[in-house]
C-alpha cells in the first residue's frame, strides 16, 4: 500500500530525536481524543478505516507542519522551497494521478486524497481539498510573517488561517460517517463555533507550545515564532509571565461564549447538527487533554510542571475548576467580535458558569 511507502519515508525524517519526537506524540490516541465520535463498523468504509485515516492525516500534518513550515531543516528530502513544495501538494489534491515529485509529502497527500475520495461524498472530498489548499495557503503565507510587531488583532487574523483545525473539522463528518447539511454549515452560529474550536486550539498551542518553541529556539537557532504570551506581553510592556496570565484569560473568555453558543444551537439543533457541534466541544476538549498530559510541545527541554523558560510560572498539568474570566463582553480584537453577536440572549455575567468540562479552565498560577 503506498500508505506504508510514505510511512516508511518519515524514517529518514530528521534526526533521530526529531523522529522519537513525532513517535511520541502518540497520534493514535490524540486522534481518539479529538474525534471520539463513531461511525458505523462495515468492512471496507467503517470505523477502523475512517480512524486510521484521521490518525495519517493527523501524522500527516504535524510532520509537514515542523519540516515545512517552522522548522524546514528537520524534515530534509528536498523541502527546502516551500512554495514549491506546496505546489505539487496543489497538483496532487487536483489530480492524484499526477506524479510530479517522489517527496514525502507529495506521496503522503496522493495517499490521503485518494483514501478519502473512498470514504467521503463528494461534496465532502471537495470541502477536503479545499481545506487542504486553505491550510497550505495560510501556512505558507503565515511562514513569511512570523514577526513580534504585529498586533493582537493581526496576529489572531494570521494564526486562524494558517493552521490546520478547518481541515480538522472538515474531516470529523467523514470520519463520523455523516454529511451536514449546506444550511447548517453556513450558519452563522456553527461557523461562529467553528472559529471558536479554530481559535481555542491555536491559543492552546500557543500555551503549551510557548515553553518547546523557546527551549527549541535556543537549543537548535530556529527562529523564535511569534506568540500569544509573547504578544500580549509586549502591548502592555509586562514580563511574560503576565502575557501567559492574560493568554489564559483570553482563552477562557472565549471558552465560556463557546460553551454558552454550544448550548443555544443544541436546543434547537436536528440530530446531525447537534452530532455535530458536540464534535467541535469533544475536539477542543480533546486537544486540550492531549496537551495537558502528553504532547510534542513537552518534547527536548519542557515537560509538564516544569518552569517556563524566562518567566515565574509552570507548565500546567490539570484544568482548573472555572475560568478565569467568564465575562459575556466581546474581546477588543475585531476580527473575532461578531462571535458575541451569534447570542440569543446574554447570561448573568455576575456568576461563574460551573459547567466547563468540555474545554475547561486553565491555570498559571496567581496573578501577579
């Protein structure tokens, strides 16, 4: 099967830290976290195929991501040019006949095109590819403006489209084995909630991977990425570990709205919308557990409990009981205000919401 010709091509990936390191991720797990939701179990289409396909593709884009993207010496093979590379990964999501590159990638994404063309309708494959071609797109774009200047409001902008969570969300129907409705995507309160599970993703990896980024930063000269924690600490002239403190709140402001918008669209959800929306809560809480516990972002220098490079506080290793801001107000960042104006009604600001479980808390530790 060619799925094991370009498994096999990730041997020769980096250096062999690199390749323990992507080992113990644990995709296999992160990929039951994140998309626990079942399909039915038939023999050529059913659940083991379409989890199998989730867990490639997610092993698919964490390898990419650091050997093209952020750190493109790890990966080798000729991945020094990355709008070339991106290129023929274009030809081959088009047309996976086209064979116009032996590289890893190129294999890896033939093989999951064509893997999914299987599993998916066809409007489902051509949502896929158009994930797929948004998510190189905005990585590629995102690579050439990694710089501390730019705003918050910028840099969330930057940050929502170039990772790889609408190809996430695009693929969790496929591997739940349903299609949802044009209408019921195209709402707003769903792409409002699919912003959101994008958005709390990327600040938890932002959280997470802050301590890796630095320790990696220094240890093998990669260029320092810009930061949540880095941002919001150099807005307010704070040391970093006052941005993490506001990066927390950040987060935990947008989980509150995400869980209360969550709710609001159930109560009135058909079965595969609510299916759905509950996917996006299990995703963001999966993601969150993933990184609570064992992640990459622990990998070469940062483990969990462990003392933030630069800064006073640690690593966190549970969730806490409530959020640290459960304000109903929309952030000042324009680009995400209008999730607050998908609300039916505003709760009573005054009283913590107790029911955090899907994504949680966060904590660092007392304010400063």
């Amino acid at each position: 099967m060619e799925t094991v010709a370009w498994m096999d091509r990730l041997r020769t990936y980096g250096t062999l830290k690199q390749r323990e390191t992507l080992a113990a991720m644990k995709i296999g797990w992160f990929s039951c976290l994140v998309a626990p939701d079942e399909a039915s179990a038939d023999t050529l289409t059913g659940l083991r195929a379409r989890r199998r396909l989730f867990s490639d593709m997610s092993m698919w884009f964490f390898a990419l991501d650091d050997a093209l993207f952020d750190e493109p010496d790890v990966g080798g093979g000729g991945l020094d040019d990355i709008e070339l590379t991106c290129l023929h990964l274009d030809r081959v999501l088009e047309n996976p006949v086209t064979n116009s590159s032996d590289a890893w990638p190129v294999i890896a994404t033939r093989d999951l095109r064509i893997r999914t063309q299987r599993l998916a309708t066809p409007r489902q494959l051509e949502q896929w590819v158009s994930a797929m071609r948004s998510y190189l797109l905005g990585a590629t774009l995102g690579s050439k403006r990694r710089v501390d200047t730019v705003t918050l409001n910028d840099y969330v902008t930057i940050r929502l489209e170039e990772g790889a969570v609408p190809l996430v969300t695009t693929t969790i129907p496929i591997v739940g084995g349903y299609e949802l409705p044009h209408s019921s995507k195209q709402d707003s309160r769903v792409r409002a909630l699919d912003d959101m599970a994008n958005f709390l993703t990327m600040w938890d990896n932002d959280l997470f991977g802050y301590a890796r980024e630095t320790f990696r930063s220094r240890w093998y000269g990669y260029p320092p990425l810009p930061n949540a924690i880095t941002i919001l600490a150099a807005d307010c002239g704070a040391d970093v570990a006052t941005g993490a403190r506001m990066a927390v709140a950040v987060r935990d402001r947008v989980m509150s709205l995400f869980l209360r918008l969550s709710r609001e669209v159930i109560q009135e959800a058909d079965p595969l919308l609510e299916r759905y929306v509950k996917a996006l809560g299990y995703f963001v809480r999966g993601f969150l557990e993933w990184s609570l516990k064992i992640t990459r972002r622990f990998a070469h220098g940062a483990d969990a409990g462990d003392t933030i490079p630069g800064a006073s506080f640690v690593l966190p290793t549970i969730g806490a009981e409530c959020p640290t801001d459960f304000s109903a107000e929309p952030l000042d960042l324009p680009v995400i205000a209008w999730w607050w104006d998908q609300l039916s009604s505003l709760p009573d600001a005054a009283a913590p919401e107790r029911r955090v479980s899907p994504g949680g808390g966060l904590s660092l530790g007392p304010p400063a």
